[in-house]
C-alpha cells in the first residue's frame, strides 16, 4: 500500500468556498493543497477526482452504536463502518448502552471496544444522572467529548430531573453539556390521555401529539434559562420545533456562543405527513413533527441559530420497530444516509454545499475542540470524503449496511453518492466497495 496518495481535480468545498484543488497526503496527514501538484513519487497513488467534490470528513456528534449490551441491535464496528460508506469519518456516541456510562471507568471500556473494532475515529460522552455529579465535573475534559443529560424520558436511570442536581451540574463543569429537551410531566400526561381514548389502537401518526411542542419547548427553554443562570456551556442535541429555534442567538461564529443546538437529518427530511406511509420507521425522539417545523428548522440553520447537523443514529431490530405504538422503541440508524440525504437538500436548493459542509464537519470539530479534524487543511489529519453529485441510486436491503437491514430511506432515490472515504489518510471505502480496513483513532481534544 502507498504511503501517498495524490487526489487530483477535485471541487474542495473547505471553509466557506468551493474551489479547483489538489491535496496530496502523506501517511495520515494532509501534506499539501495547491491547485496543482505534480507527481513527486512514482510509489504515489493518484486518484483522479475530476468532477467529483471533496469535502472534510463529517463528524457525527451524536450516534447510539449499541455496544456494550445492545448488540443485537447494532455494533460500534457494524455502524462505523456504514458510518465510513456515508463519508461521516469520526463520531461521538451516547452514553445509554449496557451498562449505562455514567463513570469514567465504563466510558473507558467503551474506548477499548472502540479501539478494537472502530472503522472510524470516536469518542463517548460521559453519561449524567441525579446521582454521579462527582463523577460529572471530576472527569478530565481531554478524554471525553462532553456530558450528555437526558432531560426527558431515557432507559434506566438517565433521566435528570432533580433541579438541585442540574444546577449543580450546569455550575460545576466546564465541559460541553449536550442535552436532550422533552419534559416528561408533560409526555406522560398526554400519554396517558390518548391511553385512556384509544387503548392499544394509538397510532404512529399520534406521536407528535404526545411527545408535542409544548413538551420540546418547555423543557429546552427551561435549560436555555439555567445555562444562562450559571454561565454553562450547553449543547441542544436535536430541535424539532419552529418554537425552539427563537431559545437560539443568529451567530456564525459558533465559538463565540456558549449556548448553541443541533438539528437531525429525519427533522430537515421528514414531517407528520410521512407517518401513514412510514408509521414507525419514523418514530423517533423528539418526534418528527409539521411541515412548518421542518421549514423553520431549515431556515435556523441557515440563519446559523442552529449550529450542528447530526444524525442521532439509533438503531433497533425491525421485530422491536414493528410492534404497536407504546412498545415501539423510538430510533432508527441514519449514518449511511445523512451526507447523501442533505446532497439531495442541496439538489433541492434547500441548503448550499458550503453549509452542509460548516454544519457536518467544521462546527462540531469546533464544538467540542476536536484535535486536527473536520477541515481540510495542510497538517491536518487526512480524513476526507468524494462524492459524485450526479449519480443517482436506490437505497434497498441489497445495500443498506446497518446491522439491523433496514432504513427509513428505504426506495428512496438519492441524485448523489459516496464515492471515496478516507480515514487518517487510508482510502477505505471506493466505488461502493470497502477496499482497505480502517483503523479509527480516539478523538483528541485542544482544551
């Protein structure tokens, strides 16, 4: 295998512009761009990229891999691997698997299991409860991303809902507290309403009713207002509402901000218009809610109220997705689809290349501070995506990746594809085919 690879004629979308470049790498690292490079070894791979695009890797800054514990459902190696065929090269997994990681001790197991069969480069947040506030702002911010609080219904124990607790937490560290916003009151009373109406006949389409606006708005303007109270730096994983988008200051400059949020690929895609069709394919939390929403939460981000794509990839069985609504587990795995499904937003005129790319790579780098990654630039490590704009394709089982086989983009046609991944400077993934096997590195931190 070359120590180099030459990518040549390529569309760099990098920083706020799209331009005629070549990028040579050198074993793991970005050793030039330039708008021509000549051939200096004839041991140097060249891969001729003209007409394709090329980005920074994405980074996901929210996925639930399901390791350890929840193996049947996926695996850190099953899911970073779709992950690397979708042109996202790092991520950061939650931390409700089995046993929860709501000590440093399990966040470091979950390392090793990374370390082990990881394709692409990781790491694990640190999970809050209302008991381990000790473990919370004792944890060394160069080993984990940040914390993330379910501040609505979790598994287990993970729900945070002690307000002497949250103050607490949100006074007493200095890391990225990422937070999921639904007040549980509020869901359980509208459960139990539509329990008490409809018994075992609720349906899919229900689920925006009960896990409503008001419960979304209610709980992440409660943590907006406590962040603001103890000066927290505080990440809002997942908006879905138009209402929520007005909690968030218009600012490009996401280091300039200690209060930002994250929007998901299902809430940019989907609406409550697709629940006849797609029942609990589409069933996640927060729920996909109107049109109107939707329109709202794509013109936050480009209004830079919203800072972050990611794809909250939550994988179940399709048995577990096809029970009635109350069993129904919320989720379902987008990693393999999120960078093609916002290609067709831009087909669509609905976002421009240059944001997707601020939004998916260089923001969460920035975030979380990430070492080296998420923009290509001279020195940095080479992780890169290729894409073809114009090469259309049908998602079905044949080529859905996913340990569990399905997707909720299942029949859909996409205009555009992946075409090259590399990782720490390794071309991995080509053509459609895994062609050399990635190892990924832990995520470093500039704190």
């Amino acid at each position: 295998m070359s120590d180099s690879i030459l990518i040549k004629n390529a569309q760099l979308v990098n920083e706020g512009s799209v331009t005629r470049s070549d990028v040579l790498i050198v074993g793991d690292r970005i050793a030039e761009i330039a708008s021509s490079i000549s051939l200096k070894s004839s041991g140097t791979r060249v891969v001729d990229a003209d007409g394709l695009y090329l980005m920074p890797g994405m980074i996901d800054d929210q996925v639930h891999f399901r390791e350890p514990g929840l193996t049947h459902k996926a695996t850190i190696e099953s899911e970073s691997r779709a992950a690397i065929a979708g042109g996202i090269t790092s991520f950061i997994e939650m931390p409700n698997t089995n046993p929860q990681a709501t000590t440093m001790e399990l966040v470091e197991d979950k390392f090793d299991m990374a370390a082990e069969g990881s394709w692409a480069n990781y790491s694990f947040m640190l999970g809050g409860t209302n008991e381990n506030i000790e473990d919370l702002i004792g944890a060394d911010p160069t080993k984990i991303a940040g914390i993330k609080l379910f501040l609505g219904s979790s598994t287990g124990d993970m729900l945070v809902d002690d307000p002497k607790a949250l103050e607490a937490i949100f006074s007493k560290t200095n890391l990225v507290i990422s937070v999921h916003c639904e007040d549980e009151v509020i869901i359980r009373t509208n459960l139990a309403r539509y329990v008490a109406q409809y018994k075992d006949g609720i349906s899919m389409a229900m689920h925006p009713e009960i896990r409503s606006e008001e419960a979304c708005y209610a709980s992440s303007s409660k943590a907006v207002a406590l962040a603001k109270k103890t000066g927290a730096r505080l990440h809002v994983f997942h908006l879905s509402t138009a209402k929520e988008t007005r909690l968030f200051n218009k600012n490009k400059d996401v280091t300039a901000k200690k209060i930002t949020a994250e929007v998901c690929i299902h809430h940019l895609w989907f609406s409550d218009q697709d629940y006849d069709t797609l029942g609990s394919k589409i069933k996640w939390n927060p729920s996909v809610k109107k049109a109107s929403d939707r329109l709202a939460l794509r013109q936050a981000l480009l209004e830079d109220s919203i800072d972050v794509i990611a794809t909250d990839h939550a994988p179940h069985t399709w048995e577990e997705k096809t029970q009635s609504y109350i069993k129904a587990p919320s989720g379902g795995p987008m990693v393999q689809h999120a960078l093609v499904a916002l290609l067709d937003l831009y087909h669509q005129d609905v976002i421009s290349l240059e944001k997707i790319v601020e939004k998916f790579a260089h923001n969460p780098a920035k975030l979380f501070e990430i070492k080296e990654r998420g923009f290509v630039r001279e020195g940095y490590k080479a992780d890169l995506v290729l894409v073809d704009l114009n090469a259309p394709w049908t998602v079905n089982k044949s080529n859905i990746l996913y340990k569990c086989g399905w997707s909720p983009f299942e029949g859909t046609v996409f205009k555009s594809r992946v075409t090259h991944t590399f990782v720490n400077g390794m071309l991995t993934y080509e053509g459609g085919k895994f062609v050399n096997r990635s190892n990924g590195e832990r995520l470093t931190f500039d704190r």
